[in-house]
C-alpha cells in the first residue's frame, strides 16, 4: 500500500508490484506493472512453479525476462510510428525485427520488409502482426501475390493473440480469399470502419478493399481522407508512396484527373523503388488518357518502359503497354495496340486474352471476341476467368441466359471473392430482369 507514495517521491513514472499464491509445492508468481500518474495497471505477469525446488531461480529467471522484454518493447515504442507501434508480442528481439520490417513497408522495400518479419516471426511463432504484415509486403509486391494466401491462413490461425477489432481486420482479408460473398464482405467493413483506430495502415487498407472489392469508390475515397485526416492530427506527413499509388486510382475513378495526378507525382517524390515506380508511371498514364491528354501519356508509357527496363523485364512491356490503354477505356487504341503486338507474339496467351476482352467490354466486336475466348478454352477448359470473358461475350450479344448460367456456376467455384465476376454476373441479371 505504501508503494504508490515511495514511487512518487522517486519520481519514476511506473512502478512493478505483485505477490505470490499456492499451496504445497505449487505457487503462481504474480507481477503487474503500474502507472504512477494513473495507478492502473499497464502490463500482468504470471509464472507458476514449486518454489521448493532446484528450479526456483529458473522459474525466477523466466519471470524476469518476461519483464525485461516488455520493458524493452515499451523503450522502444518511444521510437517507433504510431500506426504499427503495437505489436503484441514479449519478445524485445522479435519487436526490433517487427520494427526493421515494418519501417522497410512503409519505404515500399517488400522484400526487405518480408526479410525483416520473418526473422521475427522466428523468435516469436506465435507474433500474428508479423504474419499478417507478410501477407500485405506479399500482396503488394506483384511477383509474390500467390503467396499471399498461405500467409493470410497462418495469420487467420494466430490472430487470438490480437485485440477483437485487429482479428476483425485479418478476418476482413480472410473473407477477401476464402469467402465468395460480398454482403459478408461489406458487414466487415462497415465495422471496422466504426472502430476508431488511429493507424494510417488500417483505413488505407480499408480504402484499398472498398475500392477493389466492393466497388465503392466513394466510400474508398472517405477512408483515404481518414488517412489525410489522421496525418494533419499527428502532425506526420506519411510518406508511404503505396497509400498515393492507390488514392490516385480511386480519385481517377471518379473523374477526378487533376487530384489523381498530385497523388501519383508525391508517390514519386516518396520512393526509389522501381518496382512502385513503374507502378507509379503506369497508373498516372491511364489517367492521362482518360483525360485526353495524350502528350502526357505519351511521356509517362516511355517513363514506363524506361522503369521496366531497369527492373530487366523488357520483354513484357508492349502487353503492358496495350493493358494501359484498356484500363484507361480507350478501347480502339487497345485493339490497334494488342492487334500489333500480336503479329510479332501470334502465341502469347495473356495478349490474345486482352484482345478478346478488349471486343467485348469495349463493345467493338464482341462475336470476334466470343470466338477468340472459344479457341482459348480448348486448351484451358476449365479457367475460370475464360470462362467469365465468354459469358460476358454472350451477354453482349444479347444472350443473357447462356451467361448466367455460365456465371453461376462459376461462383460456387471460386475460392475468394472476385470482383470482375461479381460485375459480370450483376450485369447480366440486371439485363434479364430488364427482359422481364
């Protein structure tokens, strides 16, 4: 009882008391960390052993580490950004790792940052932040995006070692690759968006999912502002060239070039990796065709090729190149693009895909576009996303119930939520609800 009142007087701003309990030969060993100022208790220890024996001062020695390593993770806390300062782990060495890894995502270096978060996780098997941060450097870095489920599994599986709204968030990216259903999907997120977390990583990746998942712009738009917001709160411009990348891509879906524009040119300011460049280079030329400025996409696709060049994957940027001007919507461009490219690759699989896809969203030729996806099928007939491509064909030539039922069965097939498919079957039940 004294202890409050001696700690004062030495001016420490916490203090560790506890107690010991038991019977015969087994006792627990209690100890909790206090705040001075406050008097609650800002950490609990528990070890349990027969102070009786030869490994008393094991059992001692155990309960000191335990303390020191948290007293060391909270040193470091100091130190460390305030959108992943929380990590959940006791080990002090397993937190150095976390914080190297962490620090290299947010400079966009993914391969560092995996390096970093593995070392971690090897000290600490049970640190569920460190896996699940592997699994968003994987998802980021587009070579390595398949490996990303197995790390969302291992995450899924450590994740009650987290707070209820963090197991939430991994439940969210569980949902994204196990779960073909976007109702569960929206339920999420509208939770964890009302969880008021001040962490700039957790309402970008919300952003990003109500951009590519869901479909809502807007909303994507808001969470992004939330990242904006907490920023001019704390006082910290954040300096992930990631979170511009992707702003700039829902400010470009909603016609709003000029804004998308700034976030891709303080990407650029932000970042030497190449790979975010390039990224970088090509989103801001999409832009720039959809806003009719051609000169500008002209220097941003050469800008482009240059970055690929450095990356020493030459050899596929002229189907980069067509891909750029598809998902800007110029579709004739796309076709003329793909179409020349095909003359000198008549076997590349991914660009004959294109051009079908090109005919068929674009509206240009879509039985061109039906009979080129049929000739890819004899090889793959079970792909799903040709399979996809040639209801959706179907459904541009108006035969709306050959693509449903296409479509239908390829949603039981699914192991994650598809959001090319989701659309392709919302348009075609839209289209027979309008023949009714």
């Amino acid at each position: 009882s004294q202890a409050p009142d001696i700690v004062r007087k030495t001016g420490a701003q916490a203090y560790i008391s506890g107690s010991f309990q038991g019977r015969g030969d087994t006792y627990r060993i209690l100890a909790n960390l206090f705040s001075t100022e406050g008097g609650e208790i800002l950490h609990r220890w528990q070890v349990e052993g027969n102070p009786n024996s030869d490994a008393y001062l094991v059992l001692v020695d155990s309960l000191c580490r335990l303390i020191r390593s948290e007293l060391e993770i909270r040193a470091l806390e100091q130190e460390v950004a305030f959108d992943f300062r929380k990590a959940y782990t006791s080990s002090s060495e397993a937190y150095r790792h976390y914080i190297g890894g962490m620090n290299a995502l947010i400079r966009c270096n993914f391969d560092y940052a995996i390096e970093h978060l593995k070392k971690a996780l090897e000290i600490d098997s049970t640190f569920a932040f460190a896996t699940f941060y592997i699994a968003m450097a994987l998802n980021y870095n587009i070579a390595e995006w398949e490996n990303t489920i197995g790390w969302v599994t291992r995450a899924y599986e450590l994740k009650s070692a987290l707070p209820i709204i963090y197991q939430q968030w991994i439940d969210l990216w569980y949902s994204c690759f196990f779960y073909n259903d976007l109702t569960i999907l929206r339920q999420q997120l509208t939770a964890l968006e009302s969880s008021g977390i001040e962490s700039r990583l957790f309402w970008n990746d919300l952003a990003n999912t109500r951009r590519d998942y869901t479909d809502n712009p807007d909303q994507a738009l808001k969470n992004y502002e939330m990242v904006m917001r907490i920023s001019e709160r704390r006082g910290d411009p954040w300096r992930f060239a990631a979170f511009y990348v992707g702003y700039g891509r829902a400010l470009h879906i909603k016609d709003r070039y000029q804004e998308a524009e700034e976030m891709y040119s303080q990407a650029l300011k932000l970042t030497t990796e190449e790979t975010v460049r390039r990224s970088c280079f090509g989103r801001w030329a999409i832009n720039a065709i959809s806003s009719g400025d051609s000169a500008k996409a002209s220097e941003l696709i050469e800008e482009y090729r240059l970055s690929n060049s450095k990356l020493g994957e030459q050899d596929n940027y002229e189907y980069y190149r067509c891909m750029i001007y598809y998902e800007a919507k110029d579709y004739e461009k796309a076709e003329a693009e793909t179409r020349l490219f095909l003359l000198n690759n008549p076997d590349h699989q991914e660009g004959r895909l294109l051009l079908a896809n090109t005919l068929i969203v674009g509206e240009l030729d879509p039985q061109e576009g039906l009979d080129l996806i049929n000739t890819l099928l004899v090889q793959n007939p079970e792909a799903l996303q040709l399979l996809d491509s040639k209801a959706f064909a179907l459904h541009k030539l108006g035969r709306h119930q050959e693509a449903l039922d296409i479509l239908e069965k390829n949603t039981a097939l699914y192991k994650g939520f598809n959001p090319r498919h989701h659309k392709y079957l919302q348009n075609v039940r839209e289209a027979i609800s309008g023949d009714i």
